[in-house]
C-alpha cells in the first residue's frame, strides 16, 4: 500500500496479548504501511525494550508484588507507559489480558482516542465498560478510517 500524503499523522499505541503476537505484528505494519506512527510492543527493531513475562524463569513462583520488584518488569513498565504517552490513540486488539486492558483505560484517561477491535466478536462475550471505547469493530477498514479522520 503506497503511503498517503494527506493522512492525519497519529501516533498510535498496540495493546494486545503476546498470544495474539503475529496478529498485533500483522495489524501495525497495516497502520504502517497506511502512514500512521506505531509502537507494536513486540517489535524492538526500532529500538524499543521488549520483555516477555517466560524471561523471569518459573512465573508460577511469582506473585502480583514480587514480580513487580524485578527490574526488567519495572523497564517494561517504564516502556510501556512511555509509549503510551507520546501515542494519540491506542487500539486494544481483543482477546486480551488485564494489562492491556489497564493500558486502554489508562490511554483512555489520558485523553487518548482509543479502539477496541477484534477479527470477531463472538456471541457472550462483551463488557459494559467498553462503553469507553472510540470505536469498536471487527472491520479493519474503520479502524483506519478512525484513525485517519475519514470516517
């Protein structure tokens, strides 16, 4: 896709779960590849620290308080957050765990546009609190119409 000149530059923030990895690295190149900024939190080609919980060993041992004393969550923390802040918008990509969840909200109430999207959205699963959201699709197309201020 050839990158358009008269696209709003927005900073965009991926939240997901590493069990969506090559999904969230699909759905930046995408945004990408449209001429929106993207921080894809499993991309350190561009010189971002990235940290997956399988690198503290034995992560059955560990618990919500002594996890955050180890110094590389507290870098991946310190990241996260810093990504977060220079983005205009941060798109969750479903499913996810609760920190993404808490990185949405917290975006959200950072005044940050935030996107809810997910391939499909099976019946049962819903939340009251994605009120909060933007938009919320299944159609990659809004996501970008949204985030490109053509829709």
């Amino acid at each position: 896709m050839k990158e358009r000149k008269d696209v709003v530059q927005m900073k965009i923030y991926v939240a997901s779960s590493w069990r969506n990895e090559q999904l969230v690295r699909a759905f930046a190149k995408f945004l990408r590849d449209a001429g929106l900024e993207v921080d894809d939190f499993t991309d350190n080609s561009r010189g971002r620290f990235v940290f997956h919980y399988s690198e503290l060993g034995n992560i059955d041992e560990l618990d919500a308080i002594n996890f955050l004393k180890d110094e590389r969550s507290q870098r991946a923390f310190h990241e996260d957050k810093k990504w977060i802040d220079w983005a205009d918008a941060l798109v969750l990509i479903l499913p996810a765990g609760k920190s993404a969840h808490l990185e949405a909200e917290y975006a959200k109430g950072r005044g940050k546009k935030l996107v809810i999207w997910q391939q499909a959205f099976p019946k049962g699963e819903f939340d009251v609190m994605y009120g909060f959201a933007d938009l919320i699709t299944d159609d990659p197309g809004q996501v970008l119409a949204y985030l490109t201020g053509e829709s």
